[in-house]
C-alpha cells in the first residue's frame, strides 16, 4: 500500500488584478484558490491509488487560510490532510520551504509525491527538483501523462516531442495538463470535507538567505497602432521587421 503525497499551494486567482501599493504588491482584495496546475497532480495521485492501492495525503504551507485548498482537495478525493506552519515564520525562500516540506514528507512516510509544475504565482518551478534533491529521490518534471503498468510510466517532454519514462520509487513528479482531466467534486465529496479535519504539523525551519527589497508593476505596453487599408502592407511590414523584430 503506497504512501502518496501530493502538495497543493494557495495562490491568487489567476484572473485577479494585481496592485502594487508603496512598494508592496497588495493581496487584501484578492481571491485565493489552489494553484491550478496541483489540480493535476491531484488528479495523478489519485489514478495512483486507484490504480494500486494506498492512501493520498494532501500537504500544504502555510497559515489557516490555507484550509480551504486542502478540503477542496479532500472534496475531489483524497485522503487526508496535513498543513505545516508556524507562527514565527515570516516571509520564506524556495530553500528554506522544501526543506520543511521534505522533512514533513519523511514523517509522513511518503514514497512518492506530486506537484504542480510550478505555482500560479511565482512560477519558479522548483519544488519538484529541490524536494527531490533535499530527499535524494528520483525526479522527473512537467509530466502530461501516467501509467501504472509494471511500474510508473510517465510522458514528458523531450527534445521538441515527447518521451515515456519509466520511473522508480521513492520520487517527486511534477504534473503539467496534458491528458490530465481534472475530475470534479461529487455531493458526497462536498459533504465529506466539510467534515474534514486538518493535522497541523510544525517543523524546524532554516533560517532564509532571500527577502524582498521592493516589487512593482511592470511598465505599461504602448498603444497598439492599427492600418485599415492594403495601401498600409508596407508600412506594416517594416514595423514588424524593424519594431516588433518577428520577420
């Protein structure tokens, strides 16, 4: 029976307006789900159990507010539930988070763990690699794919295509679309987590070597220039070649 973890993150919608308010991006009016991509490591976790027995245990960081993203996850199927946080913690770098992650997945017992390919707000993309590392499991990034035919086969992409890999246990895989289907909660799914208990675990955490000096907002794009008339191919072939530099 497979220990399985997958890690799910609260992020800001994607659809959200982002304000840059004194040097400081202001979160206050914005609303929080879980990051899309881990939807499809839940799914990939899920057709694991399925497919040879277990239990999925759905893991996040962070405060209280994070709750919901794990009953949501429980909604959709998994197991249980388990947030790690401390009250001490301030802001965290990417070191300092896999490493409390990968000593919470010990304790856990896991033998393989899923993730989105990257987090909807920072997009690093490192929690599968570093995790990996910190545990020296096997890794494997971006998967669009899973079978469970003698062993674990993903497919991933590969030099411009795609390849299907066999991966061994125990290891961290990180899930893109691709044929994911991301099921929807049922009624009793719903109800279920509703009811649902969240196990807060606390973990040493090493002290982070990064913090934020200042954020802003991006420059604002120029306006769009717009040509009505064939007399303006050429003009609009010049500004592509020499402006936009895409012929």
């Amino acid at each position: 029976m497979v220990e399985i973890v997958v890690l799910v993150k609260r992020v800001p919608d994607t659809n959200a307006r982002i304000v840059v308010d004194s040097g400081k991006v202001d979160l206050s009016m914005v609303k929080w789900v879980m990051s899309p991509y881990d939807e499809f490591a839940i799914e990939a976790a899920l057709r694991h159990r399925e497919a040879t027995g277990g239990k999925v245990t759905a893991l996040t960081l962070g405060s209280a507010d994070c709750d919901k993203i794990l009953k949501d996850a429980k909604a959709i199927g998994v197991d249980e539930l388990v947030r790690v946080w401390d009250d001490s913690w301030a802001e965290m770098d990417s070191n300092s988070l896999q490493s409390v992650l990968s000593s919470v997945i010990l304790g856990l017992g896991a033998q393989v763990v899923y993730c989105g390919k990257a987090a909807a707000d920072t997009g690093a993309g490192s929690t599968c690699p570093g995790v990996a590392e910190r545990l020296g499991w096997a890794s494997i990034s971006n998967i669009t794919d899973i079978s469970f035919e003698n062993g674990i086969k993903v497919t991933c992409p590969f030099d411009g295509g795609s390849a299907k890999v066999a991966i061994p246990l125990p290891a961290v895989i990180s899930c893109d679309k691709g044929a994911f289907k991301v099921r929807k909660p049922n009624v009793k799914g719903i109800m279920m987590a509703k009811r649902a208990q969240v196990e807060v675990r606390s973990e040493t955490a090493p002290a982070s070597t990064v913090s934020v000096v200042n954020q802003s907002a991006p420059p604002q794009k120029a306006e769009g220039k717009k040509y009505n008339s064939a007399d303006s191919a050429g003009e609009v072939a010049r500004l592509l070649r020499d402006e936009a530099n895409v012929i």
